[in-house]
C-alpha cells in the first residue's frame, strides 16, 4: 500500500477542462479525471500565502488556531500529529519534494530528516527549454524517485510532489505562453474579450510583407521585441486598484490567455508524470492524490474587490483529484469538502488508526466507496487577515474584521450559480445572513469546536 500526492500550492478550478474550461487544453488533467474522483465543491481553508501543507499535514483548521495564537506559529508547536512524522512512526516511509523551495517551506521540510527532502530548482521565462522549468525539472526527479521507491524493499511509502503551480509572473516558455493567443475568450462573462481588435505576431514575416498599420483594421503590428514585451506584461495583474481598473477587456483576455499558457505547460509535465505513476501503480496498490492549497485571482472580481477578493471562489475553490488503486473509470462528487481532509484519508489508506485524534478532517474513502453521502453541511475559510468565509451547498458568506469602516460588514452570494460574486444578496435573505454570520463568528472564536 503506497501513496503519491501531487499538491500545487496556486491552481484555480476554472482553467482546467475536466472543472469546466472550455477554450485551455489540459489532455492529462482531463485523463487523471476520467480515473479518478473528481470533487466539485473542495475548499481551502486558509488561504495566506505560505500556508499551504498546514491543513494537509495537521488535519485541523489552522486558520481558526491561528486566531488565538501568534499567526506566525509553527507546526511544530501544534498540539496534534503532524502527518510526515506520524507516518515515519508507523513505518511508512515519506519522501518530500519541493519545487523551487521557498522560506515558506522551511517549517515543511523541517519535519523530515534532511536525507528525505529535495528541492528541485529551475527557471521560467520566454526563451527557458520546458524541460528546465520548475515544475518539469520536479517531474524529473519525481520520476526517478518513483522507479527507485519500486525497486526498493522499503514498503509502505508516500511520496509528496509538492509544487508551486501558477507562479506570479506567469510567464511560461514561448510555445505555452502564445498558446491560447488565437482563441477567443470562454463562454462565462469573465472571458469577454473585445473581438473588434486582435494581436497579430508578425516577427516571421519579411519586412515587405507585412501589414502596415491602417490597412488591417483591427490588427495590432509589432516586433517580436514587442510582442514578447506584451506577454511579460501580461503575464502578472497590476498591484493597485487604480491600475486593475484601468485595464481593458482586451488586457484581461490576454492575461487569462497567457496565464493559461502556464497551467497547459503543468498539464504537460503532469503527463509525463502520470506515466510514471502507472507504472508504480501497476506493482502495488497506490493511490493518487492531485490537489491544490488555494487558486489564484486573474479576472476581474464581481462584488469582493481590495481586500474581500481574497476569499473570492476563484481563490478559495481549488481541484481535488483521488484516485485509488485499480479504479479507472471517473465519477464525480458533489460533496462539501476542504483541505483537513487529505490527512485522515491517507491515514485510512496506510491504516494508520487516528482513534482519539482531534482532527477537523475526515476521510474521503468512505465517499468514495460510496459510505457517505455528506461529509460537512459548512465548508469555513478565512486569509489570515480578518476576513472569513462561510460555504454550504447553497450559499457563500464572506464577512470581514470587525471594526472596518466599510458599512457592508457582510456579504452574501447564492452558489453555485454565481460563480463570480457578481450579486450580493445579503439584504433580500438578512436572517439567513444573520444564521449564517453567526456561525462562523462562533467557529473562529471556539478553537475547540469541530466542524
């Protein structure tokens, strides 16, 4: 019984075909989906930037302990079992890799010895060979490792892949970035482009051949200096509301474009992977867990702009993947789910006994094997910064600290249908607002409550 868990510290639903995408190519998402089950509804808990193995590796909300502690303390002052040094008791053996590692990894890999991390390094840029991106160059090493792990005695074992995702600036390899760049924008109204205007790259054209500005309306001429000067642009949002503001719907479509060209570059290196992983898998049973920490914002927000777009759906919703051994046919699973569960599944799975346990998670087998219908009725997310969200099977309420001098100290969305928090609806449904905020004022003022 082994285990391999692909997380992604930055990957939004909305670009990945097999959550709904209907204009980015993601082949090998798409196939560890048909073998997988795919949950819908899988939230973060925290979504603070160097937060990411928190959950997963505790089981518990870290951003409700964090609210009565020192927000920078760290696990090794939790009260509760860390997952990697859990496993090595039991015997499971835990490789951890890491892409590009960054400070915010440091308290991760401490929990290991030194001799079962890694951090894999790498470039990104127009002109890098894909093959010596970060993500890439992991995949690499992880499929050494995994032709060395099948070779061993040293059974069980996990393996941890942990990777950036989506960095900030997305700008991938020329052939990923300009990818996207001649597709017209997807079918939800956050990929509105204008179509009245189109960037046309004409670096490889003789110079007599091309068009002189005028005689193509509506296309753009420019060098290729120019052009990948567009893309790098592009490649990250503006820091300030007055910049984001100002861009136009052609500026956010090629954004989206080029911040796709990164997520088909990860689909790319995930199959080669993928590959790698059959063949583990085709000696012992494993299983495969692909997920992420939280997603990223690249459009423009509906109602939670500034601070509130923290928790927008776009950055709270994140993808889960789990496959187990011999299932290859896909399902996929409505049920209320979040990143304090990846702990108590994988110890299910190594049969590692968490009676007596204070984990907030619960495992997902029981779904899966089709146990359970219901995990959770509340999904509860918060940035670390005073803003905390509250999510049923009908409803999001985002809140934000007490003491703001906005007069709006709530704000109400009806799900799944407003996928982009486009309509506040807190005023036509205030005691459900009020039903709602009050839960969540009390399961981050009870660090002890379970959820």
């Amino acid at each position: 019984m082994n285990a391999i868990v692909v997380s992604f510290d930055r990957l939004p639903v909305g670009f990945l075909g097999c959550y709904g995408n209907g204009w980015i190519a993601t082949p090998n998402f798409d196939r560890l989906a048909a073998e997988s089950v795919l949950f819908h509804q899988h939230f973060a808990e925290d979504v603070s930037p160097g937060t990411e193995c928190q959950a997963w590796w505790s089981g518990r909300y870290e951003s409700r302990r964090r609210t009565s502690v020192s927000k920078d303390r760290s696990r090794q002052d939790s009260d509760g079992p860390s997952l990697p040094s859990l496993f090595m008791e039991r015997g499971i053996a835990f490789r951890l890799l890491v892409e590009t590692a960054r400070e915010d990894d440091a308290a991760d890999i401490a929990l290991l010895p030194p001799e079962d991390t890694e951090s894999v390094r790498g470039s990104d840029g127009l002109d890098v060979p894909p093959e010596e991106t970060p993500f890439f160059r992991l995949v690499a090493r992880a499929k050494r490792d995994l032709r060395l792990l099948r070779t061993s005695r040293s059974e069980p074992w996990l393996l941890w892949i942990k990777s950036r995702g989506v960095p900030e600036p997305w700008l991938a390899p020329r052939t990923f970035a300009t990818q996207f760049l001649d597709v017209d924008g997807g079918t939800g109204p956050e990929d509105e482009v204008d179509d009245e205007t189109a960037y046309e790259h004409e670096a490889d054209e003789p110079e007599e051949n091309r068009t002189e500005e005028g005689d193509d309306e509506g296309v753009v001429e420019m060098s290729a200096a120019e052009f990948d000067d567009l893309l790098r642009s592009m490649a990250q949002l503006p820091e300030g509301r007055t910049s984001r503001d100002a861009l136009t719907g052609v500026q956010r479509g090629l954004m989206r474009k080029v911040f796709g060209g990164y997520v088909a570059l990860l689909d790319a290196a995930l199959g080669r992977l993928l590959d790698q992983i059959d063949q583990a898998a085709a000696t012992s049973p494993t299983l495969v867990i692909v997920t992420a920490g939280r997603g990223m914002t690249v459009r423009e927000p509906g109602v939670l702009l500034d601070d509130w777009e923290r928790l927008a759906d776009e950055t709270v919703h994140t993808p889960l993947f789990v496959r187990p051994a011999g299932m290859n046919r896909g399902t996929r699973r409505q049920e209320l789910v979040q990143t304090v569960d990846l702990f108590p599944t994988l110890a299910e799975w190594f049969g590692v006994d968490m009676a007596g346990a204070s984990l907030d998670g619960k495992s997902l087998l029981p779904v899966i094997r089709g146990e359970e219908r219901e995990l959770r009725s509340r999904a509860w997310i918060a940035d670390g910064q005073g803003f905390a969200g509250i999510r049923t099977g009908e409803f999001y309420l985002v809140t934000q600290p007490a003491g703001q001098t906005d007069r709006d100290q709530r704000r109400l969305f009806a799900k799944p249908e407003d996928v982009w928090e486009t309509n506040d609806v807190a005023a036509q449904f205030p005691d459900l607002a009020d039903k709602l905020a009050s839960e969540l004022e009390r399961f981050f003022s009870d660090e002890k409550k379970t959820a």
